[in-house]
C-alpha cells in the first residue's frame, strides 16, 4: 500500500493526515496546536497580527511525528508529502531560514492604517502605484494582510531587511524539512498581490511600482515538482524516510478545492467556515472583479469569490441573542445558542414574512465600508425566528449572488455543487436553502480535512503515483447529499 501525506499549516492549529494513495482512504489524522503568537497588546489593539514563524514550523515538525507515530512500521511506507497552509502572510528569512521579520499573517491590518504623510492608507497608496492594466493581471487588488501590501509596508518604515526572501510559512516549511532553497508555487504566488496569472511568474513591474527588489521573492515552480528530499535530521525528528520527497506548497484555497472536487471541470465548490468562498475551474484567465483569479496547481485557474458571509456573521447573531438575555433579562446562557437559532428559523416558512437580512457586518472584498441591513421589518416578522431565518437566507443568497457573478464570465452553468467546511455540514437548514438557491444538490466529501487531502493529492501527482490531477481527483469520494 503506497501512502502519501497532506499537511496543512495553520496559526490555530495544524493538521496532517496520512491518505492510501490507491483508495484515497485516510489511514491515519494528527493535529497539533500551534503557539508562538508574538503580537504585543499595543499592536493586537492596532490590529497587528504577528507569529514567530520557527515556532510555527516546529509545531508542523511534531504533526509529522504524530502521524509517523499512528502509521508505526506503514510510516515506511510514505512515498511523499504534498504541504498547504494559509495564503497572504509572509515572513522574510535569510539564507539560512531564519527569520528576520515576524510572521505576518493574512489578518493584519497595517494596510488599513492611513500614512502620516499622505493620509490615505497604505493599501490604497499601495493600489495608486499600480497602473489598473498592470493590476488586472494580479487577478486581485491589494489588501491589507497580502504579502506584497505587508512588504510595501516595511520598506517604508525602512524595516524591511535588504538581503531576505519574502516567503509563505509552508514555503519556509518545506525548505527547512529538506535543506533546500525556498519554493513557491502559482497558487500561493498569486496571494501576494504582484503575481503575473496568465505567465505564472512574479510581475516585476508591478513590484518594482511598490519600492521592492524581485530578488526578494522566492522562485517560482509547479506544485508537482520537488523542494527536496526529506534530510537525515528531519527524519529522526518525525520517524518519516530519509529522502523522502517534499513538494511545492500549495494555497490553501485551491487545496480545499483539489480536496473536495472530484470533477474540476463540471463542478461549483461552496465553502462555508468562518467565512465561505465560492470558486469555479477555468482553463484560461478571463475575470471581472470583485471575482478574483486564483492560480490553480500545476495549470489553470479559479474563478472565485472570497470574503463572503460565513460562520463569523452566525456568530455575531448568536452573541447579540446571548446579550439580549444578559443585559434585559439577566440570564446568563452556559451553552451556544447556535442550535437554537437554527431550531427557531426552521419554524418559520421560506421567505421570513418578507424580512430581508443582507448580513455584510464588515464590508466585502469590494467594498470594506459596506455594511449590512435588515429591511422588511413588520409586526408579523419580528420574532427572533423570522431574524434567525432571514440570516441565514442572506447568506444563501450572498453565495447564489458570487455564483452568478462567475457564471457572467464562464456562460457554462456547473452540473454539480461541491460543499465543503463545516458551516454547511452543521447547518442542515443552510444546506437545504443552498439546494434551492443553486437549484442543486449539494454534496459532501467523506473527509472533512478538504485543505490537507488536496495537499496529499498534489503528492500523489508528484510520485508518479497519478498521471496527472484528473486521475488524482478519482480518489475524492462523497458519503452523502447535504440537504
């Protein structure tokens, strides 16, 4: 039995899962909880968000021991590594992988910070120097938390180290597992905001328009390549093979997609956490914003919009009910009030009485200023169960709105709906208005580490093991509809 394993790096935690390469069956799943968390309270208060990135690795270090462990004598048996982890944050680190600025990860907000010299923040200094044809082929604009906005940040506090390379955290990862030069691949270049999508390469125009040298950024190569060969060290370190090859990182955002979809070509993925994205398969690099263009692994692209209403806006919901009863009744509730909520908006027929809940609490890729609304209110809907409902048929309408805004540039509806994360697998009730949004069934992986088993499949292409990443995708697998 030939094994591969996914890695998924993360700041919360990180997971590793260990996938029978012939069935697409996980054989064994560690997860290990990260620290190194260097904010201080001044800058948390900013909105800064800083990590020691060693740190960081070595919790990957001991999620690779702990899987090593689960397989005991199979651990022999790994053929390869496929790693992802959280696009946007970078660190810069020397030649010998030390780090010689924090991890900033992708919820920093520096770039909102407005200059004391201009006035306007730096993300929209930032933005002015790129010329609109220049950034079309970015496949996004600027945020604050993207590699190249932190970047441009640094070097104009003149605290941006001369020598460095500008890196993901798995692309450090992955370099440091095997001793070899910093990595990274399309899908995780395109996150920083100055990558060129239809070339696959850096765009030194557009980083040069931002004051940074071409050298600081790491070379770019295909997912399916090798980094490198896993050293003697690590292998004590983890109990994985001496040689074991490691290959180029992948996005986050893709790998959930590779993890979930078994048919790229045919397929719409719905992914709904703390937040929920929704992205199409496109061979080519047609896009109109707000939709952004993703490098895909290997070839293509996706067409995909991020930053929708998620978990997070279900959350704020749940806490305001909670300070309903604290501060008017003085009632204290112990457990969740999500269930309850979702109980109440069951009751109460589709449509909520004609209550309309836009829930864009704060803003959209688009337009960060935007907020949201709750309109139609009359004496027959104002029930905690018509608000409970209209939530959550704002959010299946958010998602519907991405949808169609991908098909205005695909013309070519998808056949299937793919879902993964766990705000549709939890919520029946939010599953079941998909369905009716999309006028599909939505579907579900048996797995639910979407991230970690596309990184693994990356492996299996990079082994030889799969042809290629159609073959690969044979090994996604679903147990049940979502309705």
């Amino acid at each position: 039995m030939a094994l591969v394993l996914g890695i998924d790096l993360g700041t919360t935690k990180t997971t590793c899962i260990a996938v029978d390469a012939e069935t697409g069956r996980i054989v064994a799943n560690a997860t290990a909880a990260t620290s190194g968390n260097t904010t201080s309270d001044a800058d948390r208060a900013r909105g800064y968000s800083e990590f020691d990135a060693r740190k960081l690795i070595d919790c990957g270090i001991e999620c690779l021991r702990k899987i090593a462990d689960q397989l005991g004598t199979q651990a022999s048996q790994v053929a390869g590594l496929g790693i992802t982890g959280q696009q946007h944050g970078m660190v810069v680190v020397d030649r010998d992988l030390k780090p010689l600025t924090p991890f900033i990860n992708w919820q920093d907000q520096r770039g909102n910070e407005p200059s004391r010299t201009t006035g306007m923040t730096w993300v929209e200094a930032a933005n002015q120097r790129i010329s609109p044809e220049l950034a079309h082929r970015t496949g996004c604009r600027l945020r604050t938390g993207f590699m190249a906005t932190s970047l441009f940040w640094l070097a104009a506090q003149d605290r941006l180290p001369k020598q460095g390379t500008a890196c993901f955290l798995m692309d450090v990862f992955a370099a440091a597992l095997t001793s070899s030069a910093p990595a990274t691949d399309p899908s995780c270049a395109g996150s920083a905001g100055v990558f060129d999508v239809p070339t696959r390469q850096w765009n030194q125009s557009v980083v040069e328009a931002l004051g940074v040298s071409l050298n600081q950024f790491p070379t770019v190569r295909e997912a399916n390549e090798v980094v490198g060969q896993l050293t003697p060290e690590i292998a004590v370190a983890t109990g994985l093979p001496v040689g074991m090859p490691v290959f180029v990182p992948i996005g986050d955002h893709q790998a959930s997609f590779l993890g979930s979809v078994a048919d790229r070509h045919s397929s719409v993925l719905l992914n709904v956490g703390t937040g929920a994205q929704v992205a199409v398969f496109t061979p080519g690099s047609e896009y109109r914003p707000p939709i952004e263009l993703r490098p895909f692994p290997i070839a293509g692209n996706l067409l995909s919009c991020v930053g929708l209403c998620g978990g997070w806006q279900f959350q704020l919901v749940e806490q305001f009910f909670r300070q309903v009863g604290e501060q008017v009744f003085g009632q204290t509730v112990d457990k969740p009030l999500y269930s309850v909520l979702t109980k109440l908006a069951e009751s109460i027929p589709a449509g909520a009485a004609d209550l309309n809940f836009v829930p864009t609490f704060s803003g959209t890729r688009a337009n960060p200023t935007q907020r949201g609304s709750l309109t139609g209110l009359s004496a027959q809907n104002l029930t905690p169960g018509h608000f409970a409902r209209s939530l959550i048929e704002g959010m299946a309408t958010d998602y519907r709105a991405a949808y169609d805004l991908i098909l205005s540039v695909t013309g070519h509806p998808q056949t299937q709906l793919i879902t993964a994360g766990n705000g549709l697998r939890e919520n029946s009730l939010l599953a079941s208005i998909v369905a009716v949004r999309f006028a599909l069934q939505p579907r579900a992986t048996r797995h639910r580490e979407e991230a970690a088993f596309g990184a693994a499949l990356i492996a299996t292409v990079g082994t030889g093991i799969c042809r290629d990443l159609n073959e690969a995708g044979k090994l996604v697998t679903y147990d049940r509809t979502l309705n």
